[in-house]
C-alpha cells in the first residue's frame, strides 16, 4: 500500500501519455521529474505543481491540500503556476530551455519541457583549461539574447546560478529552471527566493524593488565567479559595508581585460539603481572591452600552495591534470549557524560577518596550505588535509570562543568527519573540494544540537588511535539514520562544561610538579622496544603514538602507561605494561597496589600499578605514608564493597582536579564494568597521566570508601 503522503510519483507512473522514469529534483512549490513521451519515445522534463508546506498526495496520485486555511494559498499559486506555464511556452529562443505544453491532471498542474543533457556549467568548466576573454563571452553573449526575450514578455528568471547553466554538447549554453520566474506586476509582491550569493538584496524581502537589473545581478554574480574562481558574497553582507573585492582587483586582467571586470563589477552594485538597467546596457558594456587581444594563461604559471601540499602527498607532478584530479583523505569540519534562517536580514548579515571573525581565529594556527575553506551560506565546511587532531582542535576553539564571548546568542553545530575528497582546480588555479567526505560531514552534523561537535566512527577510529585519552573524549550515541537511509555510526564530544573543577591554588601547581631529578631519560632502545610491543597489539600506528608520548614521559614505564590506553583488550593492555621495564618504578618514592590488594572479579585488573610518590606529600595522601603498611595500600585500606551513587558522583569531582571535564564520561563509563568500589577507583587511577598525581587521587578517593 502506498504512503497517503508520499511526496514524489514513483518510476513507472503515468500523467497522460508521459511515463515517469525518475525524479531530477525539487523544492518547496514543485517536482521536476526525467520522463519519456510514450508516443514519440522521447525524454522530456515535466514539473508539477506541489508546494509541500500545503500539499499531500493520496494513494491514487491525487493532490489534495492540507488544510482548510491553506486551500485559498494553494489555489493562488496553482494559477500563478498555469500562467506562467502559458507565457513560459511562448518563449521560442535557442538558449532558453523550451516549454512544450502544460495541463491540470490529479488535483494540481504540470509542465512538459524539453530535456536538455550536457553538463552543468561548474563541472563543464572543471574540464576546461583556463578562460579568456573570448571564451567567457561566448558563454555569456547567448545568455544575455535569451534574457532579452524572457524580460521583453515582462518575466524575470530570478534563480541564474551555475546550478541553472548547462552546456550541450556543442559547446552552446542554455538557461534552465523557471521555478522561481515571476511576471512583473504591479499589484503583488513577490516571493522572496534567494540563492545565496547570487541573489541580490531586493530578492530578499517581497517589497524589493525587483526588474531586469534583478537577473543581471545574478548574471554578473555568475560571470564573478568564472572570472575570480571565487563565489560572490551574500548580497544581503554588501549592502552597509561592501567588503567584497571587486573583479578587477581579483582576477586577471590579462586574461579578461579591465574594461569587462569593470563592467561585471557594475552589474553587481548592491545598489539595484546603480545597475544596469536592461540587458541592452550590459551588452554595450561587454561589447567595448572586446578590443583586448587575450592571452591563455598557463596553468603552471599559478599554482596555489594547497595543490604543492597535495602534489607532494601522492608523490605526482605539481599540475592541474595529475595532482589534483585524485582522490585523497581528509578531515572535514562542517559547521552550521543554528537557527540562522530565522532571522531578519540585518541580523544575518551582521551574525555571519561575527561568525566568519570567530572561524578565522579558530583556523589562524593551521597552516593555510593544507585547509580549504568552503562557504555554505548559513554555515561552512573546511577541509584539513593536515593533522587529522587540528580539525577536533579547531572545532573546540571555535566553541570556546563563541561561547566565552557570545554565550546561547550565537550557537553553532559541528559535524566532523575522515573520508575522499576530491581536489579540483578552478579556472584560476585555486583549489576545490567535492566529494562524498564533505557530504557524510554535512549528515554527521545534521545529528548535533547546538553547540554540540558530532563525529563519524571514521574520524573516532583515527583520531582515538592517535591521540592520548582522545578515546575518552567521546560518547558512543549508536547508529543514526540520515535523510538517505543511510546509516552512521556517530560520537559526541563530550560536555566540557559537565563538571569544572575548582582552580588549582598555587601551592598545588608547584605540588604537582615533576622535578628534574625525578625524570629518567626514556632511552633511544627503551622506546624502541616499547614501540615494537606496542605494533604488535595496534598496528604501525604506535610509532606515531610512541613518539609524541616520549616527549612528555618521566621514565620508560611512564611511557607504556601512556601508550597503554591505545590497546582495546584488557589482557593484551596488561601484558603490555607489566614489561621487562616495569621494575624500574619499583623503589624508593613509589607506592605500588599490589595485585594482591585486587578484587579477582570479573572485570578487575590484575596488573600492579606504580605509583611515584611526589617529594612533599600533601596532607590528602596521609593515608598513603610510610606507616600504612610500608607504604602500600593494602586491601585492608580498600575494603571491597559495592559502591553507591554518591561515591560515583564523589569519585568524579575528585578525578576532575586532574584530568578536567572527562572525568564524567569516564567515571560513567568504568562504573559500568567494575564491580566494586576498588576496581573502580584502580581503573580511573589509570587515566591520570602523572603517578604523582595518581597517589594524591588514590589517597583522596580510598577516603570515601567508608562511606555509605
């Protein structure tokens, strides 16, 4: 039985004598679908009039309206939707996408226009080698002559974008896409439909003061794009303060000439009375730039620094044919303003500008040769091609920063993920990113609330193997579905304001510091040796992990603490760090919990755990001192009994002291699998870096076991 609300016909359907192959796209008023003419065995385009916020589909195909108070609504589109179907049909130009014919069937109406195959402008261009003047104005000369005829019969496109531009095979282009065509009148406002970037201001708002210089703005934005390889800023930004470069200070003016960058500049002033004001205008403008003799520029004349980092990465030659026309693994971070549609213009604009501020700050310390950086109008993507660590470090200094200054006024979501991208130059030689890596991103954040940084079992699985405790750092939130049905296994960040520990006094910073006399230099076999035990349990990513925990090791037994936390299986972990090095903490200053002083449970651990002692004990580690059984904690000291909620929630706190917010997840975690309030307390002892902070958290937490 089919759905009473499916939005979409299904393949194989019939609407009069057309058969419905598969769907080519929608939006909020309709549904284009690729369908075959059954008579003359040809494909042809047909969009149906279906405004989802007022419209459902029964079972036999019908379209009904959803309610009553929006029947009025829906009728008024439905003849908007017919009229327009009527004038659309009288267009007859070779660049203007043509209409065949139009009906009513099934409660609402339908559009049958010719299919136009070839490639959308973007891609086409990808494909192309760099442009010049001439080239661009054979593209965009056939697109002034079909706006011409749409403006002459008194209609606006309104959506020109590259998405809306193909190029047949003969090279011809041809504008697609009247959804958002409206005739001029006097006697109705217009819908406010925007394509970031290429709308101007008066398309934002339904009293904007709308006309041809509409559509030339968009043209000019398009044109803006094809010359610089950069998307024009959202209109709505430009208009207090353009801060926008302009084309004749971006792009080449060997290449275009500085007459016709001028004159895209001037079709794309904010103000729409300092535009051109027909298509006439513009082309006289284009038409005296035409006296330059163009040169081709080479692509090896300008090559962006990204594509030298990437180049060297797949060990190929720096060009644009080689280098970057190949699949590679990145980290992308892909961000969205919560609620930002919600908000008037104005707001928009000044709250974009303060989180573009914020993400340049966040980003300052990456090196700019391996980000990309993508705008996706209410949010961005970057791409690191880098650390995979620099990405989760920018997410957290983004959030930092936006809650320090900002607090719940500006909130964000943050999706990361590690997956293919594909590098891709532009026509002036500036680096792209596509691919199925920035689109899992995008669906990864789809599942974060505000403020909130998710992750893909990707990322997680690279990003815990490199990082000491990164693993810690994130709670499983199980596997989700996208809008796709497709499935993701997704991680949350952790809180870092769940639990926040008193400021340590000064006293204590200098108690919890290590002295120079205490550090054992780990050995250039030690490490080796630690390295070649630890490849054997995770694989060749412990020379990585080796070598930034060697940097911050107090002994060699330290370093297979650190390192430990990388191994998954209990009894692997602890043969691990019961190695041949392991008696060398063992001596004067060190307070092992012998295994004996151990629960056997399920779930236990049998390993001793050194604990150096600081040189000045503070007066928490009392119990810790050289009459509690010759320095030793015995298990008379830690009783085993099965601990309560308070004790979990005081166990917290205590471990918050030394490794910060984490502590909730942990403790969350560990209670989970230790039986008792010994084991709980041995396996959180294990994740404070420092033995001497372990003793004074071990000293402090036995403390609690007498308590109910």
């Amino acid at each position: 039985m089919k759905a009473a609300d499916k939005a979409a016909l299904e393949p194989g359907q019939t609407v009069f004598e057309y058969r419905i192959d598969k769907v080519l796209g929608g939006g909020g008023f309709g549904i284009t679908y690729l369908a075959q003419d059954v008579n003359l065995q040809l494909p042809v385009a047909i969009k149906e009039y279906f405004p989802s916020s007022l419209a459902v589909r029964s079972v036999d195909n019908a379209v009904h309206v959803r309610s009553e108070e929006g029947a009025a609504q829906f009728q008024w589109g439905l003849e908007r939707f017919v009229d327009e179907a009527r004038a659309l049909a009288s267009f007859r130009h070779p660049n203007i996408v043509r209409v065949l014919r139009y009906f009513k069937e099934n409660g609402t109406a339908y559009i049958v226009m010719e299919y136009e195959s070839g490639d959308p402008l973007k891609h086409w261009l990808s494909k192309q080698g760099a442009l010049d003047q001439r080239s661009l104005l054979q593209i965009v000369y056939p697109l002034l002559d079909g706006l011409e005829s749409v403006h002459k019969l008194n209609f606006l496109h309104r959506d020109i974008k590259p998405d809306n531009i193909y190029i047949r095979a003969d090279g011809t282009p041809v504008l697609l896409d009247f959804g958002a065509a409206r005739r001029l009148t006097s006697n109705h406002d217009m819908t406010n439909i925007v394509s970031p970037g290429f709308a101007p201001f008066e398309q934002y708002h339904t009293k904007g003061n709308q006309g041809p210089w509409t559509d030339l703005y968009s043209l000019g934005a398009v044109m803006y794009w094809m010359t610089t390889g950069s998307k024009p800023m959202e209109s709505a930004s430009r208009v207090r303060d353009d801060a926008m470069p302009k084309a004749a200070n971006l792009a080449s003016r060997a290449a275009f000439g500085e007459q016709l960058l001028q004159a895209i500049d001037w079709a794309m002033s904010p103000n729409e009375t300092q535009r051109p004001q027909t298509v006439d205008a513009l082309r006289r403008a284009f038409q005296n730039s035409e006296h330059l003799k163009t040169q081709v520029l080479q692509a090896s004349q300008r090559v962006d620094p990204t594509a030298v980092l990437t180049a060297n990465t797949l060990s190929v030659p720096i060009n644009t044919e080689e280098a970057l026309r190949k699949n590679v693994m990145g980290t992308i971070m892909f961000l969205d303003l919560v609620a930002y549609s919600t908000h008037s213009v104005d707001q928009q604009v000044v709250i974009k500008t303060l989180f573009n501020e914020m993400i340049t700050k966040a980003i300052g310390g990456v090196n700019e040769s391996s980000r990309i950086m993508l705008d996706t109008g209410d949010g961005a993507a970057i791409c690191f091609l880098g650390d995979p660590e620099e990405a989760l470090q920018s997410a957290l200094l983004l959030r930092d920063l936006l809650l320090q200054k900002y607090g719940q006024k500006l909130s964000m979501r943050v999706g990361l993920h590690m997956g293919p991208v594909r590098m891709l130059m532009d026509i002036n030689n500036r680096v792209n990113v596509v691919g199925d890596g920035i689109n899992v991103a995008q669906r990864i954040m789809d599942f974060s609330s505000a403020n909130q940084i998710t992750v893909s079992r990707a990322y997680y699985d690279v990003i815990s193997r490199i990082s000491d405790g990164a693993e810690a750092m994130f709670e499983y939130l199980g596997p989700r579905l996208d809008k796709h049905k497709r499935s993701h296994e997704v991680y949350s960040l952790v809180d870092p304001n769940a639990v926040r520990a008193a400021p340590p006094t000064p006293d204590a910073v200098f108690a919890h510091t290590t002295l120079i006399g205490d550090i054992e230099e780990v050995l250039p076999h030690e490490a080796q040796a630690i390295e070649t035990e630890l490849t054997k349990a995770i694989g060749p990513l412990a020379h990585v992990l080796v070598k930034k925990a060697k940097a911050r090791a107090t002994s060699a037994q330290n370093l297979r603490e650190l390192v430990s936390i990388s191994i998954q299986d209990a009894a692997v972990r602890d043969a691990f760090l019961s190695g041949k090095n392991s008696s060398r903490l063992t001596g004067p200053g060190t307070v092992p919990l012998s295994s004996s002083s151990r629960s056997t449970g399920s779930g236990s651990l049998s390993r001793p755990l050194s604990v150096p002692m600081p040189t000045t004990v503070p007066p928490d580690a009392s119990r810790l001192s050289a009459s509690t059984s010759s320095a030793s904690v015995s298990s008379a000291s830690l009783k085993v009994h099965t601990f309560s909620a308070e004790q979990q929630a005081q166990l917290e706190r205590a471990l918050s002291q030394y490794i910060g917010p984490l502590s909730k997840t942990l403790v969350r975690k560990e209670a989970n699998r230790q039986p008792t309030f010994t084991d709980l307390l041995q396996a959180l002892a294990l994740h404070i870096d420092k033995a001497e902070d372990r003793a004074r958290f071990v000293s402090a937490a036995s403390k609690l076991q007498s308590k109910p």
